[in-house]
C-alpha cells in the first residue's frame, strides 16, 4: 500500500462515520439528513479515489479503474447539492420545496448518465493514480460544482447577521468549507485534462507542477471540523454528552489526526526517504504518547497548554468552558435583542435549564418587568416587588450572591429573612435566585429551574454568580449608552425646536404686518409691496412644513423593480426645465439597471442634489449626473453608485461633517432662496429606507461629489430562531 492511499482511505472512514453518528443522534433534523447525504458522498469520492490509487497501471487494469471511477463520481455528483443544502438549514434560509426537489431531480439525473459514456469518456493513468476523463455529462457537473462557493457565500452572509457568541461558532466550519470548495475545485482539473497547474513551468520544467489531489485531505479537515462543531457546539441539531473516558478517547483520535496529516505532509515533500516501518514507528509511537499525556499526565504541559486544548476540543463534559468564554465576550453586545438572545441558548443549551425568568426593572417606570424568560409567557409587571421587600434586604451585595429556593435547603432554611424572601419569588418555581446589581443596588434578577441532564454543582452555582455579575456591567453599559442617545436626540430636537421658531417668526413677519394694515384700513388698500412678500412667505412655510413632516415620518417606501438609468435620466431633464441658472446638466448612463425601488423617492432624492448643486454652481459650469454598476461584494445582490458631481464652489471643512445634520444649513436667510436645512437629511433617509449608504467629499472653490450607493434587490429580514417573551 502507497502512502498515498491512506489518505483517501481514512477521508472516508472519518466521513462516513460522522455522517452516521448525526444521522442517528437526530434523525428528524433536515440538516442532519442533509448532512447524512455529505458525509456519505465524500466517504463514496474517498473511497473511490483510494482504489484509484491503489490499482496499478497497464492496459489489463483499464476496466477496475473505469469501474472505480464511476463508483467516485456517484459521490462528487451530489457534493455540490447537499453542501449547498446543508449552508441553507445552517443559515435557516427556507428554500421552496419544488426547488429543492428540482435540484435533486437534476443531479438524480447525473447520477443516472454516470453509467453511460457521456458521463465519463474513460479513465487515465498519470503515474502516481488513475483519473477519470470527462465526458460531456462532467463538464456540467464542473459548472454545477460552482455551487460549493454559494455554500461558502452564504455561511458568510449569514455570519455577518449573527451575535458574537454564534459567529464564533460558524467559524471553523466556514473555514473547512472553504478549504473544501477550493481543494475541491483542484481535483476536477486532471478531469478535464489539466495535469499541470498553469505557468509553473519554470518553476518544475518541463511540463510544471503537477496537480496533486488535495481534496481528500480538505475531506479529512472538514469532517475534524465537523465533529468538533457537533460536539463544542451542537452545530447540526446534535446534543453530545460525554463521560471523562469517552472525552480522553477524543482528545486521543485528535491527536493521532493530527499527527498523522503532519506525516502525510512530510511524506509529500521527500517521499523517497519514508518507509513502511519508519512511517508506522512513527504513527505508532505518536500514539502511545498522546494515550500517556491524555491518560497518566493530563496537565503534563501547564495551564496554559490546558487552556488551548479546551479551546480546540470543547469537551461537553466540561461545559463550563463555554459558560467562560461567553462571559468573557460579553461585553461586546451593544443591544438587548442579541445579549437575551445569546442568554437564551447559553441557558438551555449549554446548562439545559428547564426554565429561566429574567427580571429587570423599568428605568422609566421603576416597575420590575418580565423580561425573557422560558418557557415563553405574556409580558407581565411586577408591582409587588420593592425595595422594601425582603428579598431586596437579603441581597446586600456584601452578604449574599444567591438564594436557595427549595425549601429544605440546609444553607437557608433556618433563616426567617430568606425564607421570607423566597416567599416574594414562589411563584417562579424555581431552583436558584441570583441578584442583577449596580452598587450595591439590586434592579434585577436571574431565578433558574432545574437542569434536565443532572443536579446542580457547586461549581454551576459559582459560575452562575459570575455570569450573573459580567451580566449587571453589561445591562448598565448599554442602558448608559441608550440614556446618553437619547441626550443627544433631545439635544438635537431641542436645536430643531429653536431653528424651526426662528425660522417660522421671520416668514410671519411681513404676514402679520399685513393683517394689521388690513385691519387699520379696512381692507379698502393694500401695501402693493407688502402683498407679494407675505404670499411668498406663506409658500415658503408650507414647503417648509411639508418638509418637515416628510423628515418626521416613518416612511415605508413602494419597493418595486424598476429602471434606476431612466429615473436618472428624468431627474437631470427636469433639472434641465426648471434651472433658474445656465448651468449645464448632463447624465452619464451605462444602460440598463434594474433596482427593487420607490421610483418617487429616488427621483426626488437625485433632484435634491441636482438642485443643491445648482444653488452651489457658478455660471456657464457643469453638473454630470454618473450611474455606475459596482463590483459584485454581496452574495445574490449588485449594487449601483450614483454620482452628482458639480465644480461649484465647495463645503468648508468644518461643516463637511455637519451637513447631513438636519436643519443645519449654509445659505442665505430670509429671501426665496433660503435654506431650510432638510435637504441633504431627507436625501440621506431616503437612501437609508431602500438599504444603501450616502457619502459626500468636497473641497472648497473645486466643486463638490454626492454619491449613494443601492443595491438592486432588497435583503429580506430574518426574525431570530428562539422563543421571545416580550416584545
């Protein structure tokens, strides 16, 4: 047996195996069915690409390779598939039943020309291996393969959305499917007959370096991965308990893995100088080193040695590693939703709480509220507790950090103030009670069921109680930061308030004179030059409330598929018509461009900074209205950038970042050319409403640049996969 051929072989073992143990653990899982079907091609591709190897070369082996090879390509057929399948139940995107089905009537049909010729024209020796040769059918399936980088986009995609805590969790697996989707990529080459990687001749002349089947070991590194994310993180709906020895058999199989792709590696740059004994004394004596460190010496290498091989095991004996790590993490959350959401899993996935009640108090109402809790009930207050109960007199941060609430509790049950106390929370039927404090002040807490797998240790509780204080800091983090936004806006309104009156005052001004001169005369005569002010000033309020109003809704814009080239274009022409300057507009078009939008929106949006640039341009110059398609970054979407460019005569430095600040305005006041200082604002929320972003650049006396970005669909949102018991 070549050393070569152990890779495949143990590729396929690992594979398999996996693939069952999933499959047998949740068998009612769409993602473990789904991912039952992966494990079991990549172990039918590793296997056949072990006979491959195996079978020597001569014309009388010809009909065993073909029939090894068709047997391989039963299993890269469906690879692309149920990868993409399995990225889309991890993603939880709902894909319609009939495409699914589709999908895998179209594969099921490669499967079927597998046994003809227009699937494979024959097979090939290359020196080290057999390889199968395309027929027509593997140059579809070469297209098709595309779809294993739509897995990768999609991981990707939904990793972005995710909370810290889950987006640790994704990680390993996006990287094995990335490393799967490019070796992968590799080992089709030989297939179509690239044996050689392009321009590496000069590097290995005459012919290059040679294509070497990367994929069975990317097929090893993605099965360690996923069994590391089945049993750190119950990634595919699989909840893995292990005892202490079932944990050191692990820790073992992991070293010896590791070992033996260190060998393979080493065998791969001198191949000439292994042999089959040097090899397995090698593999062999790794191995009674790794069952000596793991069994007799388990902290042989110190603390920190201890700390990387929690990292990279998780065994879910010790699940207080995981508790460590979100607590360490903790302070990233910026929001509620994803802190409560990321609690929730913790609790029941982690110490499988069979209920949990988070309490808070009300910082407006000073009312303690029900704020998640599980199982889901209706949003409920509790007026009863205050700080005069007893509870709150247990809790002196000083004395206590929790309570027992069983009531043959011996640490507890001969104290009249707890037992008081666990009278104010009966209710809850719950095991433990810890406080929520800030300074010695109690506004919250955390009461926990019972555990489901087991009792409770004194080393839950401990951990209970640093969660529990990690948890005080962080709720008062970011009910600081809330508090302090909410200045700012009141800030910001109280600005709007006092420009708005201001403004308003001026524009009555001539209105109010006129009606007292109407008064005085009887309206027998008017002031001929007082009558047109007044009329204006009454339009320019009306614009002005109009305004106003539009920047105060919360609008939700008619998003349909229309031609962003052609709303361009009808801006800048009615931008043309209705100049009150000579300036010359001209709109710089690719063609097409279709964009999920609300077509009045977004040409008022272009006419506001074809206008605005106007108002800043001097005579005889030239605004170009540019339309743009962008590189394609977003999986599944395009973007298109839209540009207003004018040579006018620019923003100072300083109010460049103010300028988007509503009411704030550079022009003149008091005449029809006054500024209200809603433009820019309105234009910014209109691009905000369709999902882009806007950005100005200007430098003084050179001319100004505006452009906003859109994408052409919109992304559609995805309400959080865990049950929520206030709105």
């Amino acid at each position: 047996m070549k050393f070569g051929e152990l890779i495949p072989l143990i590729g396929a073992l690992l594979n398999f195996s996996l693939a069952i143990f999933v499959l047998f653990q949740n068998p009612r899982s769409a993602v473990s069915r789904a991912y039952f079907l992966l494990g079991a091609s990549f172990a039918i591709w590793n296997y056949g690409t072990f006979w491959l190897f195996r079978i020597p070369d001569g014309p009388e082996y010809y009909d065993e390779a073909l029939y090894w090879a068709r047997f391989l390509q039963f299993g890269v057929i469906f690879i692309p598939i149920s990868l993409c399948h399995v990225s889309f139940l991890v993603a939880q995107i709902r894909i319609p039943w009939w495409v699914t089905l589709s999908a895998y009537s179209f594969h099921a049909l490669l499967f079927l020309s597998n046994f003809t010729k227009f699937f494979l024209a024959g097979v090939k020796n290359v020196g080290y291996a057999w390889y199968s040769v395309a027929g027509n059918g593997f140059w579809i399936l070469s297209v098709i393969f595309s779809l294993v980088w739509v897995s990768v986009a999609v991981l990707v995609r939904h990793r972005r959305s995710l909370p810290p805590l889950a987006k640790r969790r994704l990680t390993p697996l996006l990287f094995a499917q990335s490393a799967i989707a490019l070796f992968g990529c590799n080992d089709i080459l030989p297939i179509l007959g690239i044996y050689y990687y392009p321009f590496t001749a000069s590097l290995k002349p005459p012919h290059g370096v040679a294509v070497y089947p990367f994929g069975s070991m990317a097929a090893i590194f993605y099965g360690v991965i996923v069994g590391y994310s089945v049993l750190q993180y119950q990634l595919l709906d699989v909840r893995v308990t292990l005892n202490r020895s079932t944990a050191k058999a692990v820790r073992v199989l992991f070293i010896f893995l590791t070992g033996l792709c260190a060998l393979f590696v080493f065998w791969l740059i001198r191949p000439a100088d292994f042999t089959y004994y040097a090899f397995f004394a090698g593999l062999a004596t790794l191995m009674i080193g790794a069952v000596c460190a793991a069994v007799l010496f388990p902290r042989l290498f110190g603390e920190s040695s201890e700390m990387v091989e929690r990292h990279i095991l998780g065994d879910t004996f010790e699940y207080q590693d995981q508790v460590r790590k979100f607590i360490e993490t903790i302070t990233w959350y910026g929001d509620f939703t994803a802190l409560f959401n990321d609690l929730h899993e913790l609790f029941l996935r982690v110490f499988q709480l069979d209920s949990y009640y988070l309490i808070l108090r009300n910082e407006t109402s000073q009312v303690f509220e029900l704020a998640r809790c599980h199982p889901p009930q209706a949003p409920k207050t509790f007026p009863d507790l205050r700080p005069q109960s007893a509870i709150f007199r247990y809790f002196d941060w000083d004395k206590h950090e929790y309570l027992p609430l069983a009531e043959g509790d011996l640490y507890t049950r001969r104290t009249q103030l707890a037992q008081q106390a666990r009278a104010d929370v009966a209710a809850f039927q719950s095991r433990f009670a810890f406080p929520l404090a800030s300074e010695g002040e109690v506004f919250g807490f955390l009461l926990v069921g019972n555990k489901t797998s087991e009792q409770f240790t004194a080393n839950d509780i401990s951990l209970f109680i640093t969660l529990v204080k990690s948890l005080s800091l962080i709720v008062n983090q970011i009910r600081l930061r809330t508090q302090v936004q909410q200045a700012a806006e009141l800030d910001l309104l109280g600005k709007m308030s006092r420009g708005m009156a201001h403004d308003l005052n001026n524009l009555l001004t001539p209105v109010w004179t006129l009606l007292q001169l109407s008064t005085e005369t009887g309206g027998e005569s008017l002031d001929d030059e007082l009558l047109p002010v007044a009329l204006r000033n009454v339009a320019t309020m009306r614009a002005y409330i109009k305004e106003a109003l539009f920047f105060s809704e919360n609008l939700r814009p008619d998003l349909q598929l229309g031609r962003l080239d052609l709303v361009v274009g009808q801006a800048a022409a009615l931008a043309k018509a209705s100049r009150k300057k000579e300036v010359e507009v001209i709109a710089d078009t690719p063609g097409e461009a279709l964009v999920e939008m609300d077509e009045v929106l977004i040409q008022r949006l272009i006419a506001n900074l074809i206008s605005n640039s106007i108002d800043a341009s001097p005579q005889g110059s030239q605004i170009r209205v540019q339309l743009e398609r962008l590189s394609k970054t977003d999986a599944g979407r395009e973007w298109w950038r839209v540009r207003v460019i004018d040579h006018g005569e620019g923003i100072p430095k300083e109010n460049l970042n103010r300028i988007l600040t509503p009411y704030f305005t550079t022009k003149n006041r008091g005449d029809e050319n006054r500024g209200f200082g809603l433009g820019l604002a309105i234009c910014r929320k209109i691009v905000n409403l369709h999902g882009g972003q806007l950005a100005i650049s200007s430098q003084p006396r050179k001319g100004t640049t505006v452009q906003f970005d859109l994408p052409n669909r919109q992304a559609k949102a995805t309400a959080p996969a865990v049950e929520k018991a206030t709105a």
